[in-house]
C-alpha cells in the first residue's frame, strides 16, 4: 500500500478510538497510540523522507488535513468526557423538595420609601438626590429663610465648623434648589433622604430620620394640581379609603402654605379623627428668583413628609426607636 493510501484508513481508525473512549484515560491512551512520539500517525509522518520530491507537497497536504481533524476531534470528546466527569454519578430527581435558605430582608424603611417612590412614578415624577453635608445657601438662604429663623440656630441644627458654616441638612429642600439650579423647568422630582435635627431621642422624636419630597414646576401649575397628587399619593400608600383635607400654615418657603391631615380606618383605630402627616404649598416667588426662574412666567408646588411617621402608621409602630435598633425580633415582622 503505498504512503498516500495509508493517510486515510488510519485516521478514520484514530477517529473511531477517540469516538470510543469511555473515560478521558482511555481517551489518553488513544492519543499516544496515534499521536504520541511512537505512534502510528507519527510513524507514517517519519515515512515522509522516502517520499520522492514530486510526492511530497501532496502527501505533506493530506498529512496535515488529517492531522488537524484528528486534534479537533480529540479537542472535542476530552470536553464530552470532561462534563460527563463533572456530573453527579447518581441522577438528580429535581421534582423533590428545595431547601429554603433564610434570606434577608428590606429595613421596614426602604420598604416604605420604595413604595412612596413607586406612588410618584406611576404619576411621572423621576427621583433626585443631593449631599447630606450642605451649606447655609441651599439649606436656608435660597429657600427663603431668613438668618434669624429659629431653624438656622445652633440649638435646632447640627452645625460641623464655624467657618463657612457646614452643616448636616435639616430637609432634603435643599436638593429643590440643587435641581432648580441646574435646570429649566418642567420639573417633577421626587427626594427621599436622611436628615438630621438637634431632637432628643424619644418615642416619636430621633437626631436623624428620613423624609420625601415631592416638586412640581410647570407652567400654569396650580394648588388644584397639589391638590390632587397629595390624595393620589396618600391613597396609594395608606389605602383607598384615606380622606385628605388641608389647613392654612406658614411656610417660609412657600405660600401659600397648607398643612395636611389625612383619615382612614388606621387613624380612627387610634381614638383620632384626623392625623397630621405633612406639610405642602406653592413655590414662594422669592425661591423662584433665588434660582433664576421668573415667577411671572412659572409656578409649582411642594410637599413634604416624614417617612417613620408613614411607616410606623402603616406598620402600627409606637416607638420610632425600634427603627435604629437592628433588633432581628422587630425587623423579621416586615
């Protein structure tokens, strides 16, 4: 048989070994069989210097065709036999019964401020956030807030330095006048974020906790507009039932100023017939001109509201502290 018609039949052999392998030492073995230093592939390629110089080019063509399918085909059954290794050796019956592992949670607050955010969504509001270390302007100054306000004394606020004066914001009002600032209206933005004020920790008072604003600036925006976002949102949050109504307030940055008071089953559980739960109004014009909009042109509205109070309401919580406590007893019960 003459050397070109060796090439064939012995790979279609090497083929068949490797094809046949039941694990991946005997697909080793076959590999040194017909591929190793003393193989019956590598003796046929050691044949090549008997060829004449006519034969070569041909015979050194099919040597290489064959060889390249033989290491392809190696390639691949060692990856056939390499997964067949790693499966288990006794089937998997996946119709039994998964063990449940004890995941973790959201803090009853994220749950609550996910929920408010998701009530502001589905009316188009998008969610803005700001430092929590502020400056006198975007806290106090742009939002109309005059120096002698008893909300600017260092009995009220948590001042960090006496020069340029620091300090940790006492609302998240300040993050309106970082998004005024940076652009034109329409604005409507929702902002949930952590305060701090100079109270005594008690049962409904704590130094830090959370609120959520809501703003709306538009052209043509009216108490009507403010109006109906505060029932929208409030009924989301505390059930169809909420009843909401509106009281005259002072705000120094708005006006006018309403203070609102919601009713639902939750409330008069409680022995009341009205809660307070948040403070709202108009865009007072002076804030409009601290940020370059025009009153004439533009108005909008405000509201804000403090996320505990929601989530001990909703929740039937008595004692703010139980927030911050990280007892696991409290927190598995949301």
């Amino acid at each position: 048989m003459s050397f070109l018609d060796q090439i064939e039949p012995l790979k279609h052999a090497a083929l068949a070994e490797f094809s046949a392998a039941a694990d991946l030492a005997a697909l080793e073995q076959a590999k040194v069989a017909f591929l190793g230093g003393n193989g019956k592939f590598t003796a046929l390629l050691k044949q090549m210097g008997s060829l004449s110089k006519e034969e070569k080019p041909a015979a050194g063509k099919l040597i290489n065709v064959a060889k390249a399918e033989l290491e392809a085909k190696l390639a691949e059954r060692r990856g056939e036999l390499e997964l067949k290794a790693a499966l288990p050796k006794d089937p998997t019956d996946f119709t039994l019964p998964g063990r449940r592992r004890p995941l973790g949670k959201l803090h009853p607050l994220t749950q609550t401020v996910e929920d408010i955010v998701r009530a502001f969504r589905k009316i188009g509001f998008a969610v803005a956030d700001g430092p929590e270390i502020e400056d006198e302007y975007h806290c106090f100054d742009a939002l109309n807030t005059p120096a002698d306000h008893p909300a600017r004394d260092s009995q009220d606020t948590f001042y960090l330095a006496t020069d340029k004066r620091p300090l940790l914001r006492t609302h998240t009002s300040s993050v309106q006048i970082r998004v005024m600032k940076s652009q034109q209206p329409p604005i409507r933005i929702v902002i949930p974020g952590r305060v701090f004020r100079r109270d005594n920790a008690d049962a409904t008072h704590n130094p830090t906790f959370h609120q959520i604003e809501g703003l709306y600036v538009d052209k043509g925006v009216t108490i009507g507009d403010l109006k109906g976002t505060v029932e929208f949102v409030f009924k989301e949050l505390m059930g169809s039932d909420t009843k909401i109504r509106f009281r005259p307030h002072y705000f120094s940055y708005t006006e006018p100023s309403l203070e609102i008071d919601f009713q639902n089953a939750l409330v008069k559980k409680m022995g009341k017939e009205w809660l307070e739960i948040a403070g709202c109004g108009m865009v007072h014009p002076q804030v409009f001109e601290n940020v370059g909009y025009d009153p004439e042109v533009w108005s909008g509205w405000a509201f804000g509201f403090g996320v505990e109070r929601i989530a001990m309401l909703r929740g039937g919580i008595n004692d703010i502290r139980l927030f911050y406590e990280n007892d696991a007893r409290f927190l598995r019960q949301f």
